[in-house]
C-alpha cells in the first residue's frame, strides 16, 4: 500500500503551510486560503469578500485578465476560487512539472492583483448578474432567507454575495482596507496534495507570497441562533420551498462525527429515512436532504424540500414524525452500522483526487489546528455508539429551538397549522 506523507510548516509570520504528499499521482492542487468571508464584513461591506475573490482574477503587475486565464488552462490545468460565509480560497489543479508556475500565478493574483477601476465597475456587473441569477432560483434563495432569519443581526447571516445595490457602491480604497485588515499572515493557509514536495513550496511561498503582517485583536463574534422563528414568504412560485433547522455546534465538538452519523440516516441519500417515507412512500416531494454546517464557533443542522402547496402541511408533519422518531427507541444497531459504512466509504472515495485532500487539509488546519488521518477518522467514526446519535438528537430536535422559513404561494396559516409538538 502507498501511503500519503502529511508535512507541516509554521514562518515566522504566522503563515501555515501544510502539504500531503500523494506520490503515486502526477498532479497536484494548491490552495491559498484566507480565513475570511462574508461573516467578517460590516453591512457596508457586504458582499465584498466575494467581490474581492473575482477581482484578483482580473489583472496583475504582470499578469493582464487574459493572461491569468489562459496561464494554466492552455497547460491542461484549471485556476479558480470560491467564497464561503468563513474562508476565501484560490486554487489550481495542475501537472506535477508545472508546480512552480501554478504557485506562481496563485501568489500572483493574492498579492499582486491591481484593482483596476475600470475592471471593477465591468465586474459590478457580473456579479449583479449572479446575484440575480440566484434570486430566480428559489432553492438557492431560500437558504439565503433561512440563514438572514436564523443569524441575523450577526453577519453570519448576511447573503456571500451581498446585494446589489450595496456592491455598486463599492470603491477600490474598500477592497484595499479590507484586504489590509484580513488578508494578513496569520489569517493565511496553504494548502497543497498530490505531487507535492513540502520544503519546495515552503521556499516558494517565502519567496513569492506577499501578504500583510497579522494585525493586533480579532473581530470574531460568536453568533446566537435566534430560534422558534417560523416565516413564511408568499411568492409566485410552481413550489414551494422549505428550509427547517436546528442550532448546533462547532467543527470541533467531539460529537460531529455522531451528527454525521445521524445526519446520514435522515437525509443522506436515497436511503435515507426522509427520502424514503416523504418521497418513496408518500410521492409528497421531488426533492428532500438534511445537511449539516459547521463553523468556527457554532453550528446549523438544517433540512431542505420543495413541494406543491397543497402538499407542505403533509410533507412537513411527515418530517416532524420522522426527527420525533430518531429521539426515540427507534434507531437500530444495524441502522447505525449501515450509517457508519457509508459515511467511511463516502468520505474514501471523495477524497482519491487531490482537490478533495487539498480542501480536507486546510480545513482540519484552520478549525483545529491539526491534521487527522483518514484512519483516525475512520476509527472516530466507527467509536460512536447508537446512544451517542441518540443523545445529539434529543439535544437538537427542540421544538423551541426550531426555525422554519418557507418561500412560495402558500399561505401564512402554514405556521399553526403543522403539529410542531411532536418534538416536545
């Protein structure tokens, strides 16, 4: 068996470096991550991080937009990047013989980007086009809602992409200031696997990355999950789409992999017991998961359908029934077993390709600090007991700390008429 080599550098700045060495492959992913994103930003400045993100694409000192699309994609290798609601990162996935050059256009575009006004007011507009481009689509928009109600007024809540009026107002002193304030050294990973050699890249990025110094302080606020909230907003819709969730906890929480475990019983899958008795036996549903975010300093376990309006009370009531049931006896040794297999198995497959190691990496170092082997994590996963999930579930579905926001032509009435006492 060829086994995969983890390496782990701290500069003197505060930069990370982490590397897993992949040898039997002739490609490899790096990643620069910046722990930063839409939770971080004022009102004002909402939507700039991903703003940010698209504009680092858009020339360099030496680099024309062109040129950093054509840079590595003309080579078989791909350039790109994405914003969440805690981390920025930029990535490329390339030949193992073109490693420097893919290092070099990432330090480029992170460090050296120009923020030409001109570019900015023609991305304004692209983004205000993605910005609609979600609001005509209700399943993406809905999740938007649900967290503004569950988060807000923390800025955990706040849309990734801002709104559009606010981001038209954006000027190139912002970007600089914000880039000044969050993309500093201590904020930073990189991340590499696959082909990698750790010490080369640990050269490369002191020699080519130019971030800021870290700053003094840290504006992280912890959130507070604003629950009982059930809103309905009535829209001329062929669905109605439906967002419930639950306050959780932290990626560090010792008891993620049991939230996992019974994640992957409720609504992982086509097995998963809501598929299977809200759309298998029941036809009330197209679509029906339940999914599970973790972050920094909280958590949100949250469960996602779209069905007809006539159809949302049944659908819902299912679903009350169905988290009742996972408190109760009815969970099985078996039903846990089979639960375990998947999520090992699942977590296995998606991670034979580098991106997936890449991403895993950093983000076991920005959460925890540390790295932790697949076989550590198997074995985590396979130390949870049934009365573990139990427990996570008894503790999380709480009719009072439940929040429901639903979008589509369905009356209001839809808050009182739903038997929400099951989870009493």
């Amino acid at each position: 068996m060829i086994k995969t080599k983890y390496s782990r550098t701290v500069l003197d700045n505060g930069l990370r470096v982490v590397t897993e060495s992949m040898p039997y492959l002739k490609s490899v992913t790096i990643g620069i991550w910046i722990d930063v994103g839409s939770r971080d930003e004022t009102a004002r400045e909402n939507g700039i991080s991903h703003f940010i993100e698209h504009m680092c694409f858009k020339g360099t000192k030496r680099r024309s937009p062109v040129e950093i699309a054509q840079s590595l994609e003309t080579l078989g290798g791909t350039l790109n990047a994405f914003t969440s609601r805690e981390h920025t990162c930029y990535y490329c996935r390339i030949l193992d013989e073109h490693f420097d050059l893919g290092f070099d256009v990432l330090s480029d575009i992170v460090g050296h980007s120009v923020f030409d006004k001109t570019e900015m007011e023609r991305e304004k507009e692209v983004i205000c086009e993605e910005i609609k481009d979600v609001q005509d689509t209700p399943a993406d928009l809905v999740h938007d809602y649900f967290a503004r109600t569950v988060w807000d007024p923390h800025p955990l809540g706040q849309s990734i992409m801002g709104n559009a009026e606010g981001i038209k107002q954006l000027q190139r002193k912002d970007i600089l200031n914000f880039i000044s304030r969050h993309y500093t050294a201590d904020r930073i990973v990189v991340a590499a696997a696959g082909a990698v050699d750790h010490d080369h890249l640990v050269d490369l990025v002191q020699a080519q990355l130019q971030v800021a110094t870290p700053r003094k302080g840290s504006n992280h606020k912890t959130p507070t999950y604003d629950a009982g909230k059930r809103v309905v907003f009535n829209r001329k819709l062929q669905q109605t789409h439906i967002c419930l969730g639950f306050p959780s906890f932290p990626f560090s929480d010792k008891r993620r992999m049991a939230m996992l475990i019974l994640n992957t019983i409720l609504g992982s899958g086509m097995g998963s017991r809501l598929f299977q008795s809200v759309r298998e036996k029941r036809g009330l549903v197209y679509t029906i998961y339940s999914y599970q975010d973790f972050y920094r300093d909280t958590g949100l376990y949250g469960l996602y359908l779209g069905t007809d309006a006539a159809k949302a009370r049944e659908a819902l009531d299912v679903i009350m029934e169905e988290l009742a049931a996972v408190k109760s006896n009815s969970l099985t040794e078996e039903e846990i077993d089979r639960a375990k297999s998947q999520l090992k198995g699942n977590l296995m497959l998606a991670l034979e390709g580098s991106y997936s190691r890449m991403n895993r990496l950093a983000r076991h170092e920005l959460f925890l600090n540390k790295f932790v082997s697949l076989d550590q994590t198997a074995k985590e996963i396979d130390a949870v007991t049934i009365d573990k999930v139990r427990d996570v579930a008894a503790d999380t579905f709480r009719n009072d700390a439940m929040t429901m926001v639903a979008m589509g032509p369905v009356k209001k009435s839809l808050v009182n008429e739903v038997d929400w006492s099951k989870l009493d």
